[in-house]
C-alpha cells in the first residue's frame, strides 16, 4: 500500500505499509513523520503517479523520468536512483536530441526522450507503468506529460554503473541540411506551440510557414479577393437533401438499428448533462451534453432516417422543450440544461457538485444556436417555433462572434446562413439583406484562416489548459462543404498528420488523453465528435469507413453517438444540394 506522509502540499512523501487483509489496518515500514531527503526511503514523490515492482529482495519505484528503489532488508532506499531520464528538457535539449536521430547517432544514456508533438503520442504520463524485471535486467518506459511515452530502455544491473547519473543535455544546433529534413517532418505544429512545449520552436533556427506562428496572410488575402460572392451564395441558399437507399445491407440495417434505439433512450425520460471527471491539473471537471440546441441538432440530424413512430415520438419531445417553460422557450432557448436535473447518464456517480470546480465547456452563441432551429424546422416541416419568435430573433445577425479559439467561428457561419433561410422562409427581405451580407463577410474571414494555415492552426487552447481541435468544432453540412470546396487537400493533409500519424487511437471510447491538458487521464467526447464529423462533412470518407470509428457510446444518451451514426448513414446515401 502506498501512504502519503504530508498533505496539502503537490509533493507527498511516499511510504510503503503492509495491509492486513483481515482487519484493513496498514503498517508503514518507515516513520511517517521523516523530513525531505534522497536516502529516507523510494526518493521524493511530486504530483504525479508512480508504481511499484518487486524483485531481488528490493521494492522499485518508477516515477516518470526516474527508477528508484528500497531496499526491503534494511527498509534504506539508494544514493541515488537506478536511472534517470529528462522531466522538464532545458532550453535546447529537445532539438539538441533530434540532432543526435537525424545523423543516426545513437542517443547519450537518459536521454531517450522526444518532445510531445514531434513523435506519436504514446500517452505521457498517463501511461506510467512500473519496470518489468527479468533476470539481471529492467525494461522501462519514461513517461511524462510533455514526453511522447513513446520508448522502452533496457538495463543491466552491475556494480559501478552510471546510468544514475545525469549527462549533460545535447545542445548541438542543427545545421542548413537538418533544418530543412526538419521543416519536412510529420510533427505537429500546434501542441509544439503551447505553453510547456513552445521551448522547441524556439529552438529551430525560424519559423514553419502556413502555421500561427508564420501565417500566410498575404496569400489567404488573396486567395479570397478571387471568390465572388455569387460563389458563396450557394452555401448560403442551398440546403442538403440525403436519400438512402432501404435497409439492404447489412451495414444500414445495423446504422437503423442503432439510430432508433439510441434516439429512443435520449427522448424516453429526462437526462441531466454529463459530468466528466477532473485531472489532478487543471483541477476543473467539465459537463457535456448540456446545451438543449445541440439536443435539438441531434434530433434535428436523426429525423429523416427514424420511422413514422419514432418521428411522432421525437416530435413530442421537442414541442416538450419548444412549449412555455421549456428549455427552448422563447426563440433560442435556455443556454444549458439544468445541472441536476434528470437520470445521471454516467456509469459512475459524480462527486457533489460543492466538491467540484465545474465547467461547461464551449457553448454555442446565441446566434449559432439559429442553425439547430433551422434544421428542425427543415427536418420536421414545421416551422411553427422560429414564425412565433421571428421577431426577436430578427436582431442576431448583429451579434459578434465568438473567440475565434473555440471553434474558427464555424457555429457564427453556421448561425448566419440559418438566420438567411429563415429570414426568406419569413419573407422578411431586409433581414435577408443584412443576413446575406454578414454571411458573406463571415465566410470570407473563415476562409481566409483555411488559406493562412495549411500545416497548422487545428489546434487551439481553451480555457482551463485544455486544447481541441477548433478547426473541427461545430461543423454542419454546409461549413463542411465549405472547407471541402476550398481547402480539402489542407484538410487531408492535416487529418493524416494531426490525428493518423499522432493520435491512431483518437476514436476510442474513454480513451486517454490525446490533447494537451497536462495531467489529466482521460480524453473529452468532444475530440472523437470533431474528428468524425470532419471525416464525414469535409474529407467526405464513406460509410464503410467511418463505420470503423463508431466505437461504442460514452455514456447513456449520448448526443455525439447518435450523431456520428446519423453521419455515417448520409454517408452511405446520395445528398444533393438544392
């Protein structure tokens, strides 16, 4: 059993008790009450995990970038540790490693280390495993949360060895020949230019252009004086219509399937949102599925492929929301469900909600919030919510977006084509004036990022330290069209280095933690939504294909299941734009 020896303090003490199994009482081996030091015991413990193996009579403790060990005769732990590797790299170390791969050389002893972002994420320190011992040798894998966790170091035991002792950190600059395989390689731009990791861009001799760091400004600026308006007119007017084949296959009739009985379990009684758990830094737990307009989205995108009795029921439930008192009562509705209301979908228990720092993730604006009643009203045939709350509505097309970190504005030129079709749908000309002419400026500004960030700017910092692919966020059929129409092949060239190449694994349920958010275990649901609905709505994969990614739901009612499946059908159908 392993026993903290303080408290509140991000450096506990560890110690070691034995637990007796019949009576729960544990007995700690060394007193609890030593102060800081190397010899007392399995070396200092900071904030992160460590794990324990035994062998050869000693108990070893990997923690991270060091093996440590206790001797379990003595109860004395080492001098020093068994081996060490980099924690925090100093300034130039992680490209002077790189100079040492690109010449072929082998790595100096303990520093078999790649920064997060120039190799495949192989889970930093949410990997951390104990050594595996075998006869006079160890396997260990350093871990941390700015390490790629991505290499397994064998070794021996023998008298006099070093590999305790740090060696001097690789500072060998690159040269013209290096810089330019660098400028080349794989390595993702975004997560390099964060907070713990910029130290490697400030490291290279420049800097990459088509990245934030180094936009093509000029270019994009001109790349879109060349789009004319009537050009952008047609994303504005036309709308997608998907006709799919009867359930022939075997791959539809399961998609169906799924899709009615998921749709069911969201309408069949009332769901509070989700309450993801927190890291141990940044300490804030997060709530999903917590917007009513992204419920409607849901429904809205599921309708045309449900039955006749599954449709009536999914329209029960969205005039339930739509009438007085609803959460969609008077024009956009409310910003987010109440928080403990409902069935809790998670299969686990949250903590109360005192005990908490809770934070409600990226919401969509008032404005963006326009598109789900669209295609409600498109879906379903009625119209009847948007033409008694039209006129308040009328005034959102002067509403500023939102920070362009969150989501490139995708939910703003979402918001604003929907206020268009409505405003024509309403026969309200003025509005479609003013709604046409924000649209346009709108689709322009989101353009021209395309154009500036070709081998970059995908992944954006939201607060608490967490980063997303913003790019992806909030992507409807027609901003997917959009993109696809103008930068597809930036889009391709980003999904096969930003997410194949170093996140394989991106449409795991539960799955770790492949975006920077420093120590937390667990990856949001909202990364596997943003990638799927880009393989879909942009790249335009089929379903075969994106049937591969559907994995299993994350929770009960899970909006982004419901929607990946419903993205998956349209896949495998005709969508004609009109």
């Amino acid at each position: 059993m392993l026993l903290r020896s303080r408290y509140e303090h991000y450096s506990p003490f560890l110690n070691v008790g034995y637990l007796d199994t019949a009576t729960g009482h544990i007995t700690p081996i060394m007193d609890q009450s030593r102060t800081y030091g190397w010899h007392d015991s399995l070396l200092l413990v900071h904030d992160e995990q460590s794990q324990l193996s035994a062998g050869g009579g000693m108990l070893f403790n990997t923690h991270q970038d060091n093996v440590n060990a206790l001797d379990l005769d003595t109860l004395k732990g080492f001098s020093e540790p068994f081996c060490q590797n980099i924690h925090e790299p100093q300034r130039g170390e992680a490209i002077g490693i790189w100079t040492y791969l690109l010449r072929g050389q082998p790595l100096p002893v303990g520093k078999e280390w790649l920064a997060r972002g120039t190799a495949i994420y192989g889970g930093g320190s949410v990997i951390d495993v104990p050594i595996a011992i075998a006869g006079d040798s160890f396997y260990y894998v350093p871990t941390h949360e700015i390490n790629a966790g991505a290499a397994v170091i064998a070794y021996k035991m023998q008298p006099g060895g070093t590999a305790g002792k740090r060696s001097p950190a690789p500072s060998n600059p690159l040269t013209d020949e290096e810089w330019k395989k660098v400028q080349k390689l794989p390595w993702d731009w975004d997560t390099l230019a964060l907070g713990r990791l910029n130290h490697v861009l400030a490291g290279l001799p420049g800097k990459i252009p088509g990245t934030r760091q180094q936009p093509l400004t000029n270019e994009a600026a001109e790349a879109v004086a060349k789009i004319t308006d009537a050009e952008l007119d047609k994303f504005i007017w036309e709308a997608p219509t998907v006709k799919v084949e009867p359930s022939k296959t075997r791959l539809l009739r399961d998609l169906r399937s799924k899709l009615s009985d998921s749709v069911q379990e969201l309408i069949s009684i009332e769901w509070r949102p989700l309450v993801f758990p927190a890291g141990k830094h940044p300490e804030e737990a997060y709530r999903f599925f917590n917007e009513p307009t992204e419920t409607l989205y849901t429904l809205a995108l599921a309708y045309p492929h449900l039955d006749g009795t599954h449709q009536r029921r999914v329209k029960e439930h969205v005039a339930k929301l739509c009438a007085l008192g609803g959460m969609l009562d008077g024009g956009v509705g409310q910003k987010t469900y109440k928080p403990s209301a409902g069935e809790v979908r998670s299969a686990y228990d949250a903590p109360p909600e005192k005990f908490m720092r809770l934070n409600d993730g990226v919401l969509r604006t008032d404005l963006d919030r326009l598109y789900p009643l669209w295609l409600w009203a498109q879906a379903s045939g009625d119209w009847t919510h948007l033409e008694t709350n039209w006129k308040p509505l009328r005034d959102l097309v002067n509403q500023p977006p939102n920070k362009l970190e969150e989501d490139c504005h995708n939910g703003h030129v979402a918001g604003l084509i929907a206020y268009c079709r409505i405003a024509r749908r309403m026969n309200d000309n003025a509005a479609v004036g003013r709604g046409v002419t924000a649209t346009r400026k709108a689709m322009r500004e989101r353009l021209a990022y395309e154009f500036a960030h070709t081998r970059g700017g995908l992944i954006r910092q939201v607060p608490v330290l967490r980063s997303v692919f913003s790019r992806w966020e909030h992507l409807t059929p027609e901003v997917g069209r959009l993109c696809a129409t103008y930068s597809k092949d930036t889009q391709r060239h980003l999904m096969d280095v930003y997410v194949d190449y170093h996140r394989p694994t991106w449409w795991l349920a539960w799955n770790v933690e492949t975006m920077m958010r420093n120590e937390s275990p667990l990856q949001f649901p909202t990364i596997s939504a943003q990638v799927f609905s880009a393989r879909a709505l942009i790249l335009g994969e089929s379903a075969e294909q994106l049937e591969r990614f559907l994995d299993l739901p994350w929770c009960k009612a899970d909006e982004f299941y419901i929607q990946k499946i419903v993205q998956t059908l349209n896949a495998a159908g005709e969508t004609r734009w009109e």
